[in-house]
C-alpha cells in the first residue's frame, strides 16, 4: 500500500511600510496595510478559495482522503480582517476530521535562534489560536520554513509534541529513504520528512517549459510513486499552499492535475494519511541525526536564506536584543509589533544570494532591492528603541517624583 501526507503551509507576513528615516519618532504606522490588504485579496482568488474548494469537493467525494495545513498566527489575523470569504473557507475545511492543523510559531518567526522563552510563547500563543479558532489541539509541530535540528526536536518533545516535521535531505539521510518514518536521536519524536523531489515536481517544476518532465502529467506522476511501492512506508508531499494557483496558475492546469492525480490515486488504493495518524501507525525505521540546522530553503537547504549576510544578521540581533524592554514595558501593543517585525520574511527579503539563486528571494517582495528590505526595518528598530527609551525616562521621572513627594510629606 502506497501511504501519502499531504502538508501545505499558509502564511502571509505583515509587509512593513517604506517607513524613512524622518518617520522615526513621529509615526507608529509600521505596516502597509495597503499591501497587505492587496495581496490578500490577490492570492484568496487565485489561490486560497479556489484550492480550498477544491480540497473540500475532493473530500466530500472520497471521505477517506486528508489534508494537513500549518496557519501561521499573522495569515489568520489578516485573513480574518482583510477577506473573510477565505477565513470560513478554512474554518469550514478544518471542521473535517480529515483535516490536521499542526503547530508552529505565531508569528512564523526565527525566535528559536534567539531566544527559547520567546520561542516557547509563540508556540503557546499559536496553540491558544489554533484551538480558538478550528476547535483542534495540535500534537503534531512544523517549524518556520521547515527549520529543524535535533535541539529543536527534543525541545519541542518536551512540550508534548509527538511528531516532527523536517526535509528529506541527502545530507542526512546519506542514501537511505526519505519515504520512511524516522525518530530523533533522543527517541522522544517522531520525524516525518519531506520527500523533496516529488514535492517539488509539483511545487516548482510543474510549469517549467525546460524540465526533461514536462509535461507533467497525473498518470505519470503516479507511476512515479508507484515505483516507490516497494521501499516506502510514507510518502511526504509538503508543499506552499500558493503552489495551487499563485505559484503555478491556473492556465498550467495544475488544478486538473491535482484532481486527476487523487482520482487515480484513489483508484489504485493509495492511503491518505495526515502526520499524526501516520506517526500513531508507523514505527520509526532509524534515526534522523541532524545536529546543524536545516530547512526547505534553496539549494542549500541551511539558514542562509534568513542570516547569510551582516544586513540580516545584524537586523536579528538588534530586533532580538530589545526583548526584554519590549517585555517589561507592559505595552501589548508593542509587543505584538516587535513580534510581527519576527516574521522570517523580513529578513528574506533582505537575502542578497538571490542575484545568484534566481527569483525565488523576489517573489512577494516589496522592495526592488535587500537593501531597502534592510533600511526600512532598521528605520522601525530605530524608532520603537527611541519610543522605549521614552518611556523609561517617563517611568523614571514619575517614580522619582513620588519618591520626593513621600520624602517632603
């Protein structure tokens, strides 16, 4: 029996504004909400509604197939303010048993390299959120853009988590199979992986005239898996969720695909899994050492997408240095700021490998350089440090006000 996951992360950042350098100490208008809104309302009609419909029909037609989505907290805020239409579309899809949502970070953010008590919040936070808005707890965990190493599989562990995702990668698994479960060298998780090459088949290759595959079709992207039959317990399809009509469009056919692809899968009794039910089901088969961190980015599948030049680290490190100010301020308001700034997106868009990488750094980006990605949000660490630094001035005058009062009385 052939068992297949399918995965889809959806995630949209809060874009920030082109805040200049003369906006410091005089606007708190941090994000374009014109953007935003834009873009929401973009990939809802190319890609959100019209994939979830799909999704919904597919279950409704076969009731044993299943999907797994990860929400990051910031597209369900936006979702929810900025196109209703897809937030009850997700709502309506996440009432299906079929239907696994699994654990991340609130805010998609790269807090574990910074700090873990912030880290342990978001995903405290995106649990409340999870369970507020879809009636599900999740057991299962996804890092930001696919992020893992062993540190993070054993700190999620300790969290109750039973199930880990991470990407197949050659690097680790060193010739043996990613369509395997795993566990971590704590044996205390277990790690489902992303079986890579298939996953981007359809996720970026599908529409790539130059691909010796092209065209490809669902008869035989099936026979590929049937291949696999024999050596596979789990295959893992983790994909965007913007594959389906924003990354690929609509005139590639790749909705066709898709349905004709679970139609046949169907057929030829393939099982749909979702992460927990397959981690319940399958005994780990090995263990997936990974000491170094590791991700879904680029070729090299690393963290340099986020932290691979002095722009984006120093941009890390002076977010994450303001943490406890940004705390202790007691301002809610700024602390859910200074958390959206996390988002890993800003600092992608500060990546400057993609003049090397090709368009892939470019898409959804703002900014026609890294550069502006880097002057823009260094202008907002600017002012919120100078908004703070007002503030405990004013805490420290009023307190030593009171203190005279107290002394003259």
């Amino acid at each position: 029996m052939v068992n297949i996951c399918f995965y889809f992360q959806v995630h949209q950042p809060h874009r920030i504004n082109r805040y200049r350098v003369f906006d410091i100490g005089d606007s708190e208008a941090y994000f374009d909400e014109k953007k935003n809104f834009e873009i929401m309302e973009k990939v809802s009609k190319k890609c959100y509604i019209p994939t979830t419909r799909m999704l919904i029909d597919l279950m409704e037609k076969y009731p044993d197939f299943k999907v797994a989505f990860s929400f990051s907290g910031v597209f369900i805020e936006q979702a929810k303010r900025y196109f209703p239409n897809t937030y009850y579309l997700f709502k309506r899809i996440c009432s299906s048993e079929n239907t696994e949502v699994l654990a991340e970070t609130y805010y998609h953010s790269l807090s574990f390299l910074h700090s873990r008590d912030e880290f342990k919040e978001q995903i405290d936070k995106h649990g409340e959120l999870i369970r507020a808005e879809f009636g599900k707890t999740p057991s299962c965990f996804r890092n930001t853009e696919l992020i893992y190493s062993n540190w993070i599989a054993d700190f999620v562990a300790q969290l109750g988590f039973k199930t880990i995702l991470a990407e197949g990668a050659d690097s680790i698994l060193k010739g043996r199979s990613p369509n395997k479960v795993y566990t971590n060298p704590s044996k205390n998780i277990k790690v489902l992986l992303k079986n890579f090459q298939l996953s981007d088949d359809i996720a970026f290759r599908f529409s790539e005239r130059g691909w010796k595959e092209w065209p490809l079709t669902a008869e035989k992207y099936s026979h590929w898996i049937d291949q696999l039959r024999d050596n596979s317990e789990l295959i893992g399809l983790f994909m965007d969720y913007e594959t389906f009509g924003e990354h690929q469009w609509r005139d590639t056919g790749i909705f066709d695909f898709f349905r004709h692809f679970i139609d046949i899968g169907i057929k030829k009794g393939y099982s749909f899994l979702n992460p927990s039910e397959a981690s319940e089901r399958l005994e780990p088969k090995g263990i997936f050492d990974c000491p170094h961190y590791l991700s879904w980015a680029d070729t090299e599948r690393d963290l340099s997408a986020w932290q691979g030049n002095p722009l984006q680290n120093e941009a890390l490190k002076k977010l994450h240095e303001i943490e406890s100010l940004v705390k202790n301020s007691g301002d809610e308001e700024l602390l859910r700021k200074w958390r959206s700034l996390q988002t890993s997106d800003h600092f992608y868009y500060m990546c400057t490998k993609y003049f090397n990488d090709g368009d892939v750094h470019k898409y959804f980006n703002p900014y026609d350089t890294p550069y502006e990605a880097y002057i823009y949000f260094m202008n907002i660490f600017s002012d919120i440090k100078e908004r703070l630094s007002a503030e405990k001035n004013q805490k420290e005058t009023e307190s030593k006000k009171i203190k005279e009062e107290i002394t003259t009385n």
